[in-house]
C-alpha cells in the first residue's frame, strides 16, 4: 500500500542498493521512491489466507507463491512493485533472489486509501508484464473478489465473485470457497468501524 512519495530521484540500481538496508518497504516508480503504509488486521489475515491455499495447491510444481515481502519487477516502467499475493511459473524468476519478472497471477486487497490506485495505475502497470495471466482485487470490508482475466486477444475481461461463490483462478487451475478467503476476518467489525479505519475505542490502536 503506497503512501507519500519521496522528494528525491534515484536510479533502480541505487533503490534497491537502499531498499536491501531499510527497515521499511518503499515502491518504487520511474525514479521516484514511496513509502508503504502499514496493513490492517484483515488486510494480512486474507492474503496470508490467500498465500496458504495457494501454497498448498502448487506445492511440487513448477509455481512459486510469494506474500508482499517479494517485488515485482516491471522492466519496461523501471518500476517495482510489492503485491500482496505474487505467483510465478517462469524459470526466469527462479534465478532471481529480490525480484520476480515473470508472474502469472498477481494479487492486491483492497483498503479504503489504495482501491483507486490498485483499479488505476497499478492495474494499468501490471499489464505491462506479458506474462501475467490474472490480476486478482480483494475487498477487505465485505466478501467481494474481483479477477481480471487476459482473454487470448489480449483484452482484460472481468470476473466478479460474491459472497457464497467459489472464486476461479484459470491461471492455476485453482478453486476455493470465497469464505475460506475470509476465514478469521470480521467484517461485521470493520463495516461498524467505517471500512476498516481505525476505531476510538480503548486498546483499538498500536
């Protein structure tokens, strides 16, 4: 999740020379370096969920799962990216320690403050990467699930899942129930909080 950009240029090779050494997550975007905000509590809980299932189901394949700590490499943007969930099948990746550039299927929840960049630029960014398959949004505040498919003439068409659905992945030949996504998540709490914002009340913040 972005939050305010840095005032300073730099080359990827000097970003990523400052990245291996901060203790917190920057992206980075043509020069210009932005700092990740922290993730709420349902946030982590769906993609560590996501992150299980997946691993479970492509274990002794060619596919590799990764959670927000691996980036994405968009050479042709000079851009890196840390998506939430990130899967790739490509041996090309597998020589590659700090990057991935070769993803099929890449995964964001959605907060409040990063839906319209997650939908926007950043989806227009990922479709740089040719072999990305499926680019998945996950609400955190109800049980909605949105897939961008690449149909084979190139155009990315969108499949939604609700609640009691079963969300596809083509991609990986996966299926899951759309409430194990959401297992250990209250979104009873969250829509009472006011979508996942920081509630008042005693011993609610850190």
């Amino acid at each position: 999740m972005i939050a305010q950009p840095s005032h300073f240029h730099l080359s990827a090779e000097e970003y990523l020379q400052t990245e291996a050494k901060s203790p917190l997550k920057h992206e980075y975007v043509n020069g210009q370096i932005y700092a990740m905000a922290g993730a709420s509590d349902s946030h982590v809980t769906i993609a560590g969920n996501l992150f299980a299932l997946l691993r479970s189901h492509v274990r002794g394949g060619p596919c590799r799962v990764f959670m927000s700590d691996m980036k994405a490499r968009i050479e042709s943007l000079n851009t890196y990216y840390y998506p939430d969930v990130m899967v790739t099948c490509d041996d090309r990746d597998r020589v590659l320690t700090t990057c991935k550039r070769y993803p099929r299927l890449i995964v964001e929840v959605l907060s409040q403050s990063t839906e319209g960049f997650d939908r926007g630029d950043k989806f227009a960014d990922y479709q740089q990467l040719e072999t990305l398959q499926e680019y998945v949004l996950i609400s955190s505040h109800r049980q909605r699930v949105d897939c961008f498919r690449r149909n084979p003439e190139g155009l990315w068409v969108m499949h939604s899942f609700l609640a009691d659905r079963e969300v596809s992945l083509v991609s990986l030949n996966f299926k899951v129930a759309i409430a194990d996504l959401y297992e250990d998540v209250s979104l009873e709490a969250i829509q009472k909080i006011g979508l996942d914002q920081p509630t008042t009340q005693k011993n609610s913040s850190c």
